[in-house]
C-alpha cells in the first residue's frame, strides 16, 4: 500500500465525470488500499477515486474510523429529509461551507468482488455519500456552498 497524491481544486481530474468500473483487477485493489491509506492518514471520512487522479467510479468512506465503507459504481436511490452544515474535502484544503444535503441517503454500488449491495445512512454518512459520489461526477461541494467559503479547516474532511 502507498499514499496517493491528493489532487486539489483547479486540476482538470476533478472536474470529470469518472468512468464505470467494469473489472476488478489488481490494480484495482492496490488503488481502493491506497485510497483507504490516503483517506485514513488525512484523517478524513471519505475519499474519491479522482481525487487521487483516478478518473473510475470508486469511493471510499469510513465516518467512524474502523469501519471502511468501498463503493463501485455508487448510484443513489432514495433520499429523504435535509441536513444543513459544514462541510470540508481534502481537494480544497483549509476552506469549509455550509451546505445542505439529505438527512438520509440510500444507495447501491458493488464490492470489491462486484457483487452488488445497498448501504443506508443518515447524518454524516448521507452527507460523505453525497459528496463523494459528486466527485465522481465532477463536482465539487464548492458550487453548493451558501454564503461564503470559509477558510477553516473544518470539522470533518471528506
Ligand atoms: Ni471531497
């Protein structure tokens, strides 16, 4: 396993919409290791595949700290409720800004072995699931912030 370097806004991999993954090879693996590596060394709750340069539809979430969730070709199905609060993302580093999402997300995606599943989440989790899939579509939480983008670190990085 290795760090991966973080790509920060204004490099063109974060604005791309992220290719389907369609086999899972060892390099496949070696990048989802890598990313979880990343993502726990940062101290952050979520990473996507572009912001390491890769441009597939691959994210990683943890809220807890030891519980890694790995979502393949992630789509969202069911959303209810709002939350409004601040938010973070290691590709815009030092700046935070609230943003509402839904209080519960429910979504599909595939494992590591591409089989597929639902994950359900409220709160932090529904908020990392929304934000990480964004990238995957090239979307930053930037664009979605109201009022002014703080520079804070925030409270939580995803
Ligand atoms: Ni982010």
């Amino acid at each position: 396993m290795a760090l991966r370097k973080i790509r920060e806004i204004g490099e063109d991999v974060l604005n791309q919409v992220c290719k389907e993954v369609t086999e899972v090879t060892p390099r496949t693996i070696e990048l989802i290791e890598d990313m979880l590596e990343t993502m726990y060394s940062t101290g952050g709750v979520g990473l996507a595949a572009p912001q390491v340069g890769v441009r597939k539809r691959i994210v990683v979430i943890d809220v807890t700290g030891d519980d890694p969730i790995v979502m393949i070709n992630p789509k969202i199905i069911e959303t209810s409720g709002e939350q409004t609060g601040m938010e973070g993302c290691l590709s815009v580093p030092g700046k935070c800004g609230q943003v509402t999402r839904p209080n519960y997300v429910k979504a599909i995606a595939y494992d590591e072995e591409l089989k597929p599943y639902e994950i359900e989440g409220t709160e932090l989790l529904a908020r990392a699931i929304c934000h990480e899939l964004d990238h995957l579509e090239g979307k930053l939480y930037v664009d979605l912030v109201e009022g002014d983008l703080l520079d804070n670190e925030p409270p939580e990085e995803e």
